[in-house]
C-alpha cells in the first residue's frame, strides 16, 4: 500500500500513479469532513514552515488554514525578512527548520534555473517534507487541486477528454512557467488530449514538454503544441489560459542582480506580452469548445486581459470550486508527508 511519509512533494512526477491517488483520496475524504463539520486533527502540535519568496493569495491560506484544520500550526517565512537575505545556504536553512518542525513548505517560482534546484538543495539537507507551493518547474499543489476539480466534475475517468492549456494576455506582471508545466505533465499521465497553445516567445522548459510526451504515449492520451488558440480550445472538454512570461527573458533573470535590472527585465517582459492582447478567453472563443466545457484558471486572473467577466463569471467558470480545493489538497499533501518526531 502506499505510503507518503516523509516523503518530499517536489513535482508530480516524482510520484507514482499510486500515490497521486492516496492524495486525491484524502483530499475526497478531507474535503467531506470539513463540509460536515467534523474535526480532522491529523498532524496536532506539528509545525509546518511556510517559506515565500513570492507573493501569495490562495496558497499562503490553503497552507496556514489547512494546517491549523489538522491540529498543527503554519508559520509564515517571509525570504526577505530572514537570513536568507544576507545569504545562508539552503542547506543551513533547511538543517534549522528541519530541527525545529515538521515540513517546509516553500514558494520559489519567479526565476527559471532557481526554485526548484533550491527545493531540491533543501531536500538533500533535512529529513523533514519539502513541499513545493511552486516553483520554476512545477506548481504541484495547484495542479493536485486541478486534478480533483476535474473529476468532481467529469468522473474519476479523465481519458478521452481534452483539455486546452492556453497563454493568455496578461499587462499586470510576467507570471511563473509553472502552472502550464505542470498542467501538461500531470494531465498526460491520465489519457487526456492536451494541446497547449502559445505565441512563438512563450516555449515551456524542454523537459516537462518531453515529460508529457512520454506520459501521453504511455496513458494512451495524447499531447500537441500550437501556436492558435482558437485551435486549442476546439471541441475541447477543459479550457485553462492563463498567462506566462516569454522564455528567454523569464531565464535572463538569473542574470539580473540589481532592482534596476529586474524592473527592466519585467518591462520587456511586458512589452512582449502587450504584441498579443487578442489572446483572450472571451464568449467567442468559448463556443469553439464543447457545450459541457468548463473554464478553469488558477487565478489571480487579469479580468478583461486573461479573460472576460462574462467567462470567469459565467456558469461554466468552476474557478471558485478549483480554488476552494487549494485548502483540502493542501491539507491532504500535508497530512500524507509530514509525520510525528522521533522519525523511523
Ligand atoms: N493559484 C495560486 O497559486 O494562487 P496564489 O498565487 O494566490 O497563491
């Protein structure tokens, strides 16, 4: 039978099809309890480390509500108010918290080359969970979320249903690759259709587009690149656009040391968004998909720029229902992966 415990949450893809299905089981079963009323003190006086080097709405909550729900406490870490900042290794960072607690949490997505390598340094130093509230590579807590949505709405038999991964126009900053990274290798693995859509500029990283290559040729889906919105979302059964930041310049950040650079390097980043406003989820594109087709995004949406309020608010918008499982997933990734001091 499998087990999590005190196993790391790093991408999807370090799991089995198994364990995925542990978390999508106690996400069922945590979500139920909570909607019942029913205490479900799972992790009590545990200590769940929430370190941020991003901003955060739904995955700061999720963590800090869901793990006082399971008895313990989430104790938020701002990057840039610790010593982090005056540059302690994530070795020596992970050794401390790891003392101290029970599972570090870890937000590191704005920099491709940086987050997950961060994570996965934190790893190596402790033997408490690391998970991952998003990184460069992959955004695992929101794709879990995303699974579970889908099968509240389509069956726990996802095969055969196609889903549109899209890049949307975005004016307010240049968002994370993670959630399309993720979206495209998760939902290979369960013989779904996915045809991710982007502008030339807007390239995934390699590997997790040869990631779902592999899971789309192994689950009996299927997985396809184009550069036309309106052909991703035709007939599709799951429409998800969202933007990101154009490739090359999301790595130039690594280059970028000073305020000044940075602000630059988000100003092109812009620039470049601003040559493709027509990349909108609007009511005419909605009708190329099926009827029964839902619209999902991880939020937050640029309303107006991303999608239009006749979307994001219409009856086929399951966005609310998508962000309300950020918490019972949370809760599920934490309650499977942390475990009580001594460790075996
Ligand atoms: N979807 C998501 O990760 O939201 P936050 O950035 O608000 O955590």
């Amino acid at each position: 039978m499998a087990s999590l415990k005190g196993r790391d949450y790093i991408e999807t893809q370090d799991l089995s099809g198994e364990e995925i299905e542990l978390l999508l089981n106690k996400t069922t079963e945590l979500k139920a309890a909570y909607h019942r009323g029913e205490p479900t003190l799972e992790l009590p006086n545990q200590t769940a480390f929430l370190l941020f080097f991003d901003k955060s709405t739904r995955t700061r909550n999720a963590f800090e509500a869901g793990m006082t729900q399971l008895g313990g406490h989430a104790h938020f870490l701002d990057a840039d108010v610790t010593q982090i900042s005056h540059g302690e290794t994530p070795a020596d960072t992970a050794k401390i918290l790891g003392s101290m607690g029970h599972g570090v949490c870890v937000r590191h997505d704005l920099v491709l080359g940086e987050g997950n390598r961060y994570m996965r340094d934190l790893a190596a130093a402790t033997d408490v969970p690391i998970i991952n509230m998003q990184c460069d590579v992959d955004h695992p807590t929101q794709t879990l979320a995303d699974l579970q949505t889908m099968r509240e709405r389509f069956g726990e038999n996802l095969a055969g249903l196609k889903i549109a991964v899209s890049w949307a126009y975005a004016p307010s900053y240049a968002k994370p690759l993670s959630v399309p990274q993720g979206l495209i290798t998760l939902m290979t693995r369960f013989g779904m259709h996915v045809s991710l859509a982007h502008p030339p500029e807007y390239s995934l990283i390699d590997r997790t587009v040869e990631a779902a290559r592999a899971n789309a040729a192994e689950s009996g889906g299927s997985f396809e690149i184009v550069d036309d919105m309106d052909a991703a979302f035709a007939d599709a059964d799951i429409i998800y656009p969202k933007s990101w930041g154009a490739y090359d310049l999301m790595l130039a950040r690594q280059d970028a040391t000073t305020q000044a650079e940075i602000d630059e390097n988000q100003r092109t980043c812009l620039d470049v968004n601003d040559k493709y406003k027509d990349w909108i989820c609007d009511d005419r594109r909605m009708k190329l998909a099926k009827d029964s087709a839902i619209y999902m995004h991880c939020l937050p949406a640029d309303r107006g720029a991303e999608v239009t309020d006749s979307v994001i608010d219409g009856p086929q918008s399951v966005v609310f229902q998508e962000a309300e499982n950020r918490l019972h997933t949370a809760k599920a990734i934490m309650a499977c992966t942390m475990r009580e001091r001594p460790f075996a």
